[in-house]
C-alpha cells in the first residue's frame, strides 16, 4: 500500500468522522456553542487539506466532494432533528473547506516533484 492510497483512506475516513458528528448526540458534542460551531466548521479545512493530498490530480473532484459534503451536514442534522439547517453554516463550511484547500495546494508545492496547480 503507498502512502497515497493510505491518505485516501484517511481522507474518506476523516470525512465520515465530520459526517457522523453531524447526526451525533447531544452529550456527545461540546457544550459551548462557539467552540462547537468553530470545532465543526474548522473539521472541513482538515479534511479539505487532507483530500487535496489525497487525490493531488484529481482537484476538481475533491472541491466537489468537499461541498457536497458541507450541504449534506446541513441536510443530516434536520434528518437528526438536533439542530436546524442554515445555509450561512453550509457556506462557512464550504469557506472552511475551501481554506483547506488552499492549504492542501500549498503543502504539495512544498513536497518535491508535486504541482500546486
């Protein structure tokens, strides 16, 4: 197994971690409201970073990936009952996951032999 296909497991892994905090209960999540937005949100620049490393080829894919995501968070959590969706909470996770991809970009420009762009 090579290092890439390992990252895409974590990245695949990291992303149903971010999908199933969604969903989770109450006592599981933290208490202070600010800290849990910016702890969920901050979860997208991860796993943003995480898929640019994982598919360096395959961009466009992954911002795609990563948005989806960020609208079908939104989408579990009135499924979960927990929390009402919020379409300003989506486009802060897509700006968050879009930040994770800036970031992503600029890791494999420092990685020898990769593109940033």
């Amino acid at each position: 197994m090579s290092a890439l296909d390992l990252t895409r497991i974590i990245a695949w892994l990291s992303l149903v971690a971010v999908l199933a905090g969604a969903v989770a209960p109450g006592q599981w999540r933290l208490k202070d409201v600010l800290v849990s937005a910016v702890d969920h949100t901050s979860s997208f620049a991860v796993v943003g970073a995480i898929f640019i490393l994982a598919y360096p080829h395959d961009r466009r894919i992954a911002v795609g990936v990563l948005i989806v995501s960020a609208v079908t968070s939104e989408i579990l959590h009135l499924v979960s009952g927990r929390r009402d969706p919020s379409v300003s909470d989506a486009l802060a996770k897509i700006l968050a996951a879009a930040v994770g991809v800036a970031i992503g970009c600029l890791m494999l420009h420092l990685i020898p032999g990769q593109s940033a762009l």
